[in-house]
C-alpha cells in the first residue's frame, strides 16, 4: 500500500521476561491521514502494538522480533527512541509515568526545548496549547498535583505541541469524566482532520465513537482477530465475545431479539437507523417493566456538613451532608477536580476536615488515626503507584494481612482467593513491575479487598480494565455487597454507574448536585451537562424509538440487565 505510514509484516514479538510470544504474525497497515482504534481485552497485544509503534520496544522492552515494522520510511528494528520520536507522539496512559517538568508549562514545553525553539515561540506555543486543552489556568502547577483528567489533558498538550505526523494515544479516557472524555475525543478528531495519522488504544468503544474513525482493529491472544468499519464490526457481535463491551444501545437491542446489520449504521446512534427495532423494542419494555421495590435501610455512615480547604482560603468541600446505608453500593460521580477524591481523603481520615463530622455506626471517627480508621473505611486509590510497595505480587496484597498479625495459612488462603476473583492467579509469582498499568490497578483492589473493611471506598476501580475483567472485579464486588459489604465507588464510567449502583450521589464543584436513584441522574440533561456527566445512550434510544417513558425503559434496562447477568454467573 503506497501511501502506509506504518506497516506491520508477518511481525512477531517475545519479551525476554516472557516463555510465549506476546504478537503473532500481525499484518496490518495504517494509511496517512487514517484514524484507527485497538481494541482487545486486557493481555491481548494491544499495548505491546502501541510500544512497537513508539519504539518503546525494543530500545526500552527487549524482546525477540521476527517479521519488520516500518514507520514513515523507518524500519523499527534499527532505529533508536530519538528517531521515532519525530515520527510518533504518545500519550501514555500512566500520565505520572509521562512527566518531566516541575510545572505544567514545562512539562508542554519540554519538546520545544529540545528542538531549541526560541523562548518567546515558545511561551506563545505553550499558552495557545494549554488554551486549547483548557489547562490555562494550571500552568504553573506541578503535573504531579493535579486530578486524573487534568493530568491526562496536560499529557496530551504536550504531544500535541509537537508536530508529529503519527499520533498514539493509549487509554486516553481512563482517567477523564464523560464530558472531559467527549472533549478529549473531539480534540483528538481536530487532530486527525489537520491530516494527522491518529491511534487509539482504548476500551471504552462507545465513547471512542463520539467521533468517527476510519477502522477498528480487534486484538485477542496476541493475534488480529478483525480489522474492519465500525458499523461492521458492532453488527457482527463480536466485541463482547472477546472481553469488550458493546455500546449500551445494542445491548439494549438485543435483549429485544432486533437483528443488527451494517446498513443500520450502529457504530454511532444520532446515525442508527431504529426503524426495524421500534416495535420489538416497545415490545420488550412492556413486557419486562416491574419497579424495583425499595428495602428499608439502617445507617452506616454519616457525612454531616462537612467543609474543607487544602490551603484556608480555597474551599473544595462546601457543607457537605451524606448518609450511606449499611450494605448498600452506591457511587460518587462528577466532574474532573470537583471534590470526589478530597471527600474520600476526608472520611477515611487521611485529610481532617475543617468543620462538620463524619461519624461511622454512631462513632465520630476524628477520634480515630488513619490505620484505626481502617477498620471502619478502607479505599483503593485512583493511581495504583501510590498504593504499592511491595516487589512480588502475592506480598503486595498480603502486606495488609500480614501486619495484622494473620497467621500464614489463613494469608494464603484469602490472598489466592482474592487472586483469582481479580483475575491475577496466573501472575502469583510475578514482580509487580512486569505488570500493565491495568493489572497493577487489580492488585491494589485485591490488597484491599482482601482485609474486608466495613466500607469499601473505590476511586476509579474499573479504569483500564476491559469488559471480562471489568466484569470480574465488579461481580466479586456485588457478591461482597450481597454479603453485607458497604460499598462506595467514586467513578467516571457512567455504565458502572447504571448497571451496579442503584444510588447515585453527584458532586461539582465541592458541593452535592443530587442525591438519586443512578438512572434517574443520567437521564437529567440539565444536570449531566452541569457535573461534567453523559447522558445515558438508552435514553437516546427510547426516545429515538418513540418510547413514551424514556425514563422506565431505561430503569427497565438496569432491572432486565442485573437478572440477565446474575443468571449468566
């Protein structure tokens, strides 16, 4: 293909960590100007594709290649990290791993320094980026200081500052709230029709699909197992077959038993031809409508006018009020930097609140150290660096069992337990530092399931993480929720949202928007559109199908959806 800027031929690659190749004969070219999504579960090659084409592999991961790969003319075999460097612009998916400067503005101004642009381009380059990326306010900040969303936004200007012809973004929404995320693809969208050549490596295909691409490439075991339109490749069911999930509309269609096909368009809604469902779908919501009834509830935990400022002056949490109730699992959602993180800190002790409570079955828990604390709330960072400090796995999440005094057997027992829920039994004897950005988030939830707490506290606890494992942490959770474990889960994916929290709290600019049932808040457009959240695309669909009760056919969805897996289980 004459005008392929990268191509993969009958390549192969073996880290030399590793007793089996990670790539199979991949064949695969990329054309000029062409934007293409990877997509597979987590393991599958995916990643390992991205570090070939960033050069990553093999000046930084040594391996064995056979076949070659050749980049705008380079062939990757031979060429150093400079080289490539002025072929391809990566956003990493860890940003803490991406930094180098003290300051935001450094940090976007660290290519121009290299290239040697003179200071006042320089500055002028930097400030137009920082606009465009909506980080202008923050350039002087530490990279290191900011939230999830920021720090993937100051990731991507500082690629975007240089002109790259190939851009490579790995899970470029893990970390971003949903209007974030829209804004995220949207800028990534402006970059491909400036005639940039643009690779996504995500799982989230339905928000990737706020934007056109040209292809989507379907990985699994290291092999290329499609590589077709989106519109084909959502008819063809073949995303949740290999660990990855379809948009929520589709599945919505076929619990109606409605037939998708290419000409339908399904790759996006605002262009899915619904006609042929209408009835079926109608149908279906008649027949399978039945409210959930409500349960009494007893009182855990009680958030009770809580105010906080990191510095005195700026406040994050304004009168902050909040019950949650003993066995329930509910979520804390809302914009990038809107106080979700800080409220974690505040009840699990680890940042005092400047006025109100925070009481726990009765107990103020001010009167108790973090590690007391502990008993009470445990919590699972946003950033799984943070928590680790262990070098093998199988220590990292017994660490907390250990030094409370376990004995062995009993450590063992839960740790491998644990393991195989969060799907890690196959690394037990790995170096945590062999691990993917996504299989070190599952250890640190494993190190904190393991120790039980009575509530559960988990900051992003999905992000990275493809469907099938997704789906593993998050039924072991509701199998513990079942069990009588509190569970509060502070996310961004608004289908976690939807499918296992029936209660939603929204929080935007340190102060509480809504306080409801899950469904009902992403069915609020004036609301979504304030807390940085996305309307649910089952909403859409209703409406679309002339539904009269949008709103209960999506509750509809959640009820059929839960009894839909639990009997898949």
């Amino acid at each position: 293909m004459s005008d392929a800027v990268i191509s993969f031929r009958n390549f192969g690659f073996q880290y030399y960590s590793q007793s089996e190749p990670t790539l199979f004969d991949i064949n695969l070219e990329i054309r000029r100007g062409e934007k293409v999504l990877i997509a597979g579960p987590s393991g599958c090659g995916k990643s390992t594709i991205g570090h070939c084409i960033n050069g990553l592999i093999p000046n930084r991961y040594r391996g064995t290649i056979t076949g070659e790969l050749i980049i705008d003319g380079i062939n990757t075999k031979n060429a150093s990290l400079f080289d490539l460097s002025h072929k391809v612009g990566t956003v990493l998916q860890d940003s803490d791993g991406q930094f180098i400067g003290l300051t935001v503005g450094e940090d976007i101004a660290f290519a121009l320094e290299n290239d040697n642009v003179p200071l006042a381009e320089m500055q002028k380059k930097v400030s137009a980026i920082a606009k465009l990326v909506n980080m202008e306010n923050h350039v002087s900040n530490n990279p290191h200081d900011l939230s999830g969303g920021q720090k993937q936004r100051c990731s991507m200007a500082g690629v975007m500052v240089d002109d790259v012809p190939i851009l490579l973004f790995d899970e470029p929404l893990a970390n971003l709230d949903p209007a974030t995320g829209r804004t995220a693809i949207e800028l990534i969208d402006a970059l491909a029709d400036e005639g940039k050549t643009v690779i996504i490596i995500e799982h989230r295909i339905e928000d990737v699909l706020h934007r056109h691409v040209d292809r989507i490439i379907l990985v699994d075991e290291g092999r290329i197992i499609a590589d077709c339109t989106p519109d084909h490749l959502l008819a063809e069911d073949l995303l949740t077959k290999h660990g990855i999930r379809e948009p929520l509309y589709l599945t919505a269609c076929r619990y109606a038993d409605c037939r998708i096909t290419e000409d339908m368009h399904p790759s996006s809604l605002s262009g899915f031809d619904v006609s042929s469902c209408r009835e079926r779908l109608i149908s279906w919501h008649e027949k399978n409508r039945h409210p959930a009834e409500e349960q009494e509830k007893k009182l855990l935990l009680n958030v009770d006018h809580v105010k906080f400022s990191y510095d005195g002056v700026v406040p994050v949490l304004q009168d902050i009020s909040l019950n949650v109730y003993e066995g329930e699992m509910l979520s804390i959602v809302g914009k990038n930097g809107g106080g979700k993180s800080t409220l974690a800190s505040v009840i699990t002790g680890f940042q005092q609140n400047d006025a109100g409570t925070v009481t726990c079955e009765g107990k103020d828990l001010s009167q108790f150290s973090v590690s007391e604390r502990a008993e009470y709330v445990g919590i699972v960072l946003q950033n799984p660096n943070q928590m680790i400090s262990k070098t093998l796995i199988f220590d990292e999440i017994a660490f907390g069992l250990r030094v409370r005094g376990i004995p062995e057997a009993e450590v063992e027992k839960r740790v491998l337990e644990v393991m195989k829920v969060c799907g890690l039994s196959e690394f037990r004897k790995w170096p945590i530092s062999a691990l993917s950005y996504g299989q070190k988030k599952r250890v640190t939830i494993a190190s904190i399931l393991v120790l039980n707490p009575k509530i559960l506290i988990l900051d992003e606890p999905t992000a990275g993480q493809d469907y099938r494992h997704y789906s593993e942490i998050m039924e072991f959770l509701q199998e513990l929720n079942k069990n009588g474990q509190t569970i509060i889960l502070i996310t961004h994916d608004m289908h976690l949202m939807l499918e296992y929290t029936k209660r939603a709290v929204v929080l935007c600019d340190g102060r509480i928007l809504a306080d409801e049932k899950a469904y009902e808040v992403l069915c609020d457009l004036p609301l979504t559109e304030k807390a940085n959240l996305k309307e649910t695309s089952l909403f859409e669909l209703a409406e679309k199908a002339g539904i009269r009760d949008p709103l209960s056919f999506v509750e509809t969805f959640i009820e059929y959806d839960r009894r839909y897996r639990s009997n898949e289980a």
